[in-house]
C-alpha cells in the first residue's frame, strides 16, 4: 500500500517517515488546500528524502483559491517545475481549469512540457470539473502521460465514504490506463476500508498514519 502523506513544510516529514509513510507530498499552507513551497524547504525535502529512498511529490500552486491561472501564473509555475527538476523531485501535482470548469488544455500542455522526467499528478482541481466531463478529462490526461490524478469523488464537503461508488466508476473508466489516487478525508481510522472496497493500493491523505 502507498500511503502519500500531504505535509506543509519540512517540519513533520522525518516523522511521517518513521511512521510508515512512503511517499510525501509536500506543500505549503494547507490551509488553502495547499500551494508551492518555498524552494528552501523543497532542497531540504528532497535531500532528506532523496537519502530515505521515499518518493517526493512537490505540489505546484501560485496560491489558493480557484484553479483558473492567467498567463503569468502559469510562466511561475513553470520556473517552480524546472527548480523541481534540478533537485530531482520525483512527481509534482498540478492542475489548471478554464473559467467554465473545463481542463485548460493550452496551460496544461505547458505545464507538461516543463515536467519532463518528472511523474505528473493532476490534482483536486479534477473534483471541480463536472461529472459529465471528467471521462473525457481522463482520456486527455491519458494521452498526454499524465500518471495519476488525485481525487475527492465529489465535493469535498461530502466525506470520501459518500463518494465511493463515484470513485468506483472513475477507478472503472481509467481502466488502469491511469492511477486514480483517492484522498481528501482519507485517515489512519478509514484507509483499510477504503482500499479494501475500492481496489487500490494507493491512498492519499494528511492523517493517513497516526502521527500522535
């Protein structure tokens, strides 16, 4: 079982390590559903995680809010994915939507351009695009390597557990072409059901070890 621990700065990854987490998403300001960290605690992340043999997924966000950049936005987070690339971080997450709910197609192609030799995460901007339109996100995201997108099932006021048989058919649909990566509400407490009703072997999740 993969379990990606979703951290905000260094402070809590020698922890989570030793308790069992094998693969780290680092952000900051969870807060704001978490943003870019700054690239002093991205080489401190790596190297200590680089030594662990753990897997280090960097979360690439301007800021918080929506998930509709302008131009600029995106020519930042392309600087933050070549930094990211010099350091040898394994994946980053990212995701870019149009005004009307719709992949940003053109932003996305840019934002993947500038991820070579990185794996690539479509995050929980996926949950904000409508279900009728998420298959064919999937299909893009597919064709365009992406590795896994990170995924609620729903609004994520609703608890994952509600979302289940939504996550079910998304599981269903991608086929194994992609790794459909269920988190949001995802614990220590639930994540043995979870796996167990929906199949995968991989979770996602701030308190998906006890860090107590």
């Amino acid at each position: 079982m993969f379990k990606e621990i979703a951290v905000e700065n260094f402070t809590n990854i020698p922890q989570a390590v030793l308790a069992g987490a094998n693969r780290i998403e680092l952000n900051d300001n969870l807060a704001a559903g978490g943003t870019t960290p700054s690239l002093g605690v991205l080489q401190e992340s790596a190297k200590y995680l680089q030594e662990k043999s753990i897997p280090l997924v960097e979360m690439i966000r301007p800021r918080g809010g929506n998930f509709v950049y302008n131009d600029l936005e995106i020519k930042m987070m392309e600087s933050d994915l070549f930094e990211a690339q010099k350091l040898g971080v394994d994946a980053v997450t990212f995701g870019a939507l149009t005004p009307t709910g719709e992949l940003d197609e053109d932003a996305m192609e840019q934002l993947i351009a500038a991820s070579a030799g990185m794996q690539i995460v479509f995050h929980m901007a996926f949950d904000d695009i409508s279900n009728d339109k998420q298959d064919k996100t999937i299909d893009w995201l597919v064709d365009h390597d992406v590795d896994r997108i990170l995924t609620h099932g729903g609004p994520f006021e609703i608890p994952i557990t509600d979302n289940l048989d939504n996550l079910k058919r998304l599981i269903k649909y991608a086929d194994g072409r992609i790794t459909i990566l269920p988190g949001g509400g995802v614990t220590y407490e639930n994540c043995d059901e979870i796996s167990e009703v929906l199949g995968v072997k991989e979770l996602h999740g701030t308190r998906l070890i006890d860090l107590a």
